[in-house]
C-alpha cells in the first residue's frame, strides 16, 4: 500500500483566511472534493491524501490564492467553479465552466468587499461587449450577472467621469406604467421595482456614496414612461427586466440616447410575463438589430449562474422542458 504523503502551501495569514473560507467552508468544499485533508499549521495550508487527489486540491487552493493576491473577493461560486475546472483538476467534466483565467478576469471596479470582475468565461466575454459597443442585449437567466456587471460597468465610467449619470430603468407592474396608485414620490413608487439594483450599488459603492449621488442625481432611476421625450446625453443607460418591454417601448428607450451615452438592455427571455410573448420589445430589437455596427450581444447561460449551485441545475431543468 502506497504511502499517503503531505504537499505544504507557503501562504500568508490573510491569504489563508480567504482561501479557507468563512467557517472554513471552502476547505470543507475542497477536502469533500478531492478525498483530501487540509490543515493549517501556520504559514500556509498542508494537504494529506494520494498523489493525484493532492495535486487536484493544491491546484484549486493556488487559484484560490492568486485570486486573493489580485484583490478578488472569493465567493463560494468561486470555489464550486475551480474545483470542477477540467484544466485544473484533470477532470473530464464537460467544457470548461468555471473561472476564467485571472489574466482575463477583466476587473471592472474595485466593490466594497474587493475587485469585482468576470467569474466566468461568459461574464467575460459579456465584459467584452460592453466596453467595445455603446448598445449591449445582455440576455440570460436569473444569477448570471447580466445586471450586476452592468451596473459594475456602468459605475466604473461614472467614477471615472465617462459619463455624468447613471441612469436605471425598467418596466414597471407587467409592463405596464400603473404607478399612479402607489404611495410616495416617483422614488418610492419605483424602488421596489428596482431592489436588486440599489443592492448592486451598495455593495459597489457603499450607502454613504450611495445616498450623495442619489441626492446629486449623478445616479437616477425612472420608470419607462418618464423616460419618453428625454435626450439622454453622457449618461449610462440600464434597462433592466427588458423581456416586459413592449415593442414601442423597447423603440422610445433606444431613440433615447443621445451624445457620449452609452447603453446596456437585460433580460431574460424565458420570463415574458406579457399577455402576448411575441410582443417582447427585447426579443424583437435583438433579432432586428443583430447585424446593425455598435450593436453587442451577450448570451449568458447556466453555467455562468454565480448563485447557490442548485439555481443551474433548476434553469437547466426548465430549459430541458421547454426544448422538449
């Protein structure tokens, strides 16, 4: 029987917390993984087990450490990703799903908990469109990133003076602009449309930038309807939930931009919640715009789902049923 031998990782303190995990549960992940043990005798981490398992988890572990040396915040999502990474681990899962390469992570902003970049070969690439067109359709299911990049993105060229708004939109109560009703100003009337988009911002920006920018309307938020007659000039545009777009609503957004403005439209198609699915105004603008010059496209799937690992696997069941 062979002997079972140890591999030491020379990693700095802090290194080691991140790589390990709040509770320790990455090395949980590691070690359920590969059939390892990993200790942390001090100065670095010591993993126990045979040859081929040792080097799979020392493999992730030394991603997981570049990935802190480079000032990324290590999400689980992170550690879920590489230890399934074929050129990683030498397994033969499918294709490669998992993080791309550091050296294409394509930072966007430094957040409040650390850079926030592409985590996958997706978000990458959607990365990619977004600094090469002024019109980007980022389409894919929920946890994929398409709004959180965007609103990366979009903070990135305000801090850096791009642009002198951010602008946020989306359609609202089923497409529909029944707002009248609500309580409060066009704020609190539209807000809770929006929840998922001021929590990006603040945990981009923080509450207290947050709320000066707010004030200063270098960041706005308005509901389609209001949006109508506007020329929108060195502002960043996002146009979330845009599968609830009708079509002349989807045109009047676009018709808005105006000089040194940039655009991103999200949504996915799956979840149309209109009375007529062939009225989606983003399904319509992204097969008739697809060829137009300035016009990007991105497509992420479930593989790119940064969320809980069950969220892919339920879209994935979904869009089995719907192609069946």
């Amino acid at each position: 029987m062979a002997a079972v031998k140890d591999d030491f990782i020379s990693l700095t303190d802090p290194c080691v917390l991140a790589v390990v995990g709040p509770s320790e549960r990455y090395l949980a992940m590691i070690e359920g993984a590969f059939k390892v043990l990993v200790e942390m005798p001090g100065g670095g981490l010591v993993i126990s087990g045979d040859a081929r398992a040792r080097q799979k988890a020392k493999a992730v572990i030394v991603a997981l450490a570049d990935m802190y040396d480079q000032g990324v915040d290590i999400a689980e999502a992170d550690v879920r990703r590489l230890i399934n990474q074929p050129q990683l681990t030498g397994g033969k899962s499918e294709k490669p799903q998992s993080a791309v390469p550091l050296d294409q992570r394509n930072t966007i902003v430094m957040g409040r908990h650390g850079a926030i970049a592409a985590k996958t070969a997706g978000q990458a690439a959607y990365i990619h469109e977004l600094t090469t067109n002024d019109l980007v359709f980022a389409l894919g299911p929920a946890g994929s990133g398409k709004t959180f990049l965007a609103v990366a993105h979009g903070v990135s060229l305000l801090l850096k003076g791009a642009v002198d708004k951010l602008i946020i939109t989306r359609p609202a109560v089923e497409a529909g602009e029944r707002l009248g009703f609500l309580p409060g100003d066009l704020n609190e009337k539209i807000d809770p449309y929006l929840t998922p988009i001021w929590g990006a911002l603040d945990d981009i920006l923080g509450p207290q930038l947050l709320a000066k920018k707010r004030e200063t309307r270098e960041i706005e938020v308005a509901p389609l309807a209001y949006m109508r007659g506007r020329t929108l000039s060195y502002a960043y545009v996002i146009i979330d939930e845009a599968q609830n777009t009708t079509r002349m609503q989807m045109k009047m957004i676009l018709t808005r931009l105006g000089e040194g403005s940039k655009m991103v439209v999200t949504g996915d198609p799956s979840q149309i919640d209109l009375p007529n699915r062939g009225d989606s105004g983003l399904v319509h603008a992204v097969h008739l715009l697809d060829q137009v010059e300035g016009v990007g496209k991105a497509e992420l799937k479930a593989e790119d789902i940064v969320r809980h690992a069950l969220v892919a696997r339920i879209v994935r069941a979904y869009d089995n049923e719907y192609k069946s």
